[in-house]
C-alpha cells in the first residue's frame, strides 16, 4: 500500500518541481533560461550606436578632405595668377618689340613714319602692359598735319599707331613759305611735302578762314577749273579761274545757290562773272558763247 505522503508527493508536486526532473530548478535561473529575448534589445542599441558613430566618422573625413581639395585648388589658382600677372607685366615676354605706323599715304610712308614714331614715344623694350596708350595717342594728336589717331596694343609684342592726315584742299601763300590748309582751316606741312599746287590762297590773313570755307564749299566742276583765290576781305573773296576770269564770290552763304548760277554763266565765256548777290548776277566783257 502507498502511504499518504507517497501520494501527496506523486500526484501533487509542488513548486520549484519538474516531473521530468524531479531535482529542484532555482526560480533566477529558470527565468533565465526561458526569456532570453529581455536582452536583445540592448545589443541593437549597442549595434544602432555604433553604426552612427561610423556615419558620423565616414561625414567628417569626406568633409575634411573636401576642405583639403579647396585649399589645395585656391593655392593652383593664386600661383596661376601671380605667374600670369609676372609674364605680362614684367617678364621680357611680352615686351615693346614693334612699333607699327598705319595709315599713312605713299608720299608720307617715310618722314611720316619717323615724326609719329618720335611723337608717340614708346620706348622699345618696356612691358607691353605698361605702355601709357592714352599719352601716346595725345602726343601723336597734336602733330598738325594729323586728323585723327588710334594708339592700341597688339599682342604679344607690337603697339599700333593708325593716323588720318588731313587732306589739303589749297594752298597758302604767307610770304616765300607755301603750306597746305585743309577744309577747317588748319594749316600744316605735310610730312612728305606739298603735293598740291592750286588753288593758292592769297591776300588778308584776317580773310583767310573765309577764303578756305569757300573753296571747300565749291563743286568739283569749279574746283577743276580754279587757280588763284584773292581774299581781300571776309565779304569779298575772288576766284581767278584757269581761263584768268575773275568771279566775284563775296562770303561762303548760299555756296550751293551761287555755284548754280556761275555754272549756268560760264557758257558766255565772260571775262568778269560776279555771284555775290546771286539772285542778281552779272557779267562783264562777254565773248558768247562757242560756235
């Protein structure tokens, strides 16, 4: 027979007892064993950490060498500089090697050449860069036989010099010296010397600028045929024609009124034509007209 404790122990075990294994299980380490996963969410914690801390490193270094690159390209960039600021104005380089003279016409290639190359200035040798074209152009401007210049740079090693002369459209007569005027009224000496023989300007120097306006107004039908111009006063310019007529022009108002009126008079072949009041011309010692 089974005594009672026997069944109490059999049919009731009590805590802390497996049936399988009837040897007693402390409580701390069954609840070890069986809930493991209490500690799993602090190794993803540890890994989560570690693994912003390797982003964070990874950001940080690509940042410093992005800083090194810019540092590095900003010192190419001033060497770069500084090396081209050294060739161009101080290095030999791109230095004055040449002195161009442009524009000139055949008769003034050779002393003309030489009078703006000394007016300009520019010494052989010096930096390019360095060349004062502003004070150039100024001194070469004020040679009065030149209209207009243009003192440029040209790369590598030349400075051009481009000149308008003026173009004389009579000649003046003061005393024994003969000098060109052009249709402003400046007088000069061309550099290769006074090509033009007529008309010549003579008379009042007070008149002269009057005379000059006159003959710069005339068609070229009456420029071909003038030769002498007698200014005795601003209000009595006369013209000798090549047949030695004389034409009374008066002052240059109403050129183009007065040129129309001494061309519609030539035909007569007179002697004497005066135009100064054009609305009332006349004539004196009339041939008529050619048969």
């Amino acid at each position: 027979m089974t005594s009672i404790d026997e069944r109490t122990n059999t049919s009731h075990p009590g805590p802390g007892v497996d049936r399988a294994d009837p040897s007693p299980i402390p409580q701390r380490r069954r609840s070890m064993r069986f809930r493991p996963w209490r500690r799993i969410p602090r190794a993803r914690f540890r890994l989560r950490r570690r693994g912003r801390r390797t982003n964070a490193d990874t950001w940080l270094a690509r940042q410093q060498r992005r800083r090194r690159l810019r540092l590095v390209l900003a010192g190419i960039v001033v060497v770069a500089v500084g090396c081209s600021v050294w060739l161009v104005a101080f290095s030999s380089w791109f230095s004055v090697r040449e002195i161009r003279v442009e524009g000139l016409s055949t008769e003034a290639q050779f002393a003309g050449i030489a009078q703006v190359e000394q007016a300009a200035a520019v010494p052989l040798g010096d930096p390019l860069l360095g060349v004062d074209i502003a004070s150039a152009q100024s001194r070469v401007a004020q040679l009065p036989w030149i209209e207009s210049t243009q003192v440029y740079r040209s790369w590598p090693n030349a400075v051009v010099i481009d000149v308008v002369e003026r173009s004389p459209v009579a000649v003046v007569e003061q005393g024994d010296a003969r000098r060109g005027v052009d249709a402003t009224g400046v007088l000069f000496d061309p550099p290769g010397g006074l090509w033009l023989t007529d008309p010549v300007i003579r008379g009042e120097e007070a008149a002269m600028p009057e005379a000059v306006a006159v003959v710069a107004s005339l068609p070229e039908e009456i420029q071909r045929r003038l030769r002498i111009v007698q200014a005795v006063s601003p209000d009595d310019i006369r013209l000798q024609l090549g047949n030695d007529a004389i034409v009374r022009w008066g002052n240059a108002e109403n050129a183009a009124f007065k040129a129309e009126v001494l061309l519609s008079l030539l035909p007569r072949r007179a002697q004497a034509y005066d135009v100064s009041a054009p609305q009332l011309p006349t004539t004196f010692g009339e041939r008529g007209p050619r048969n």
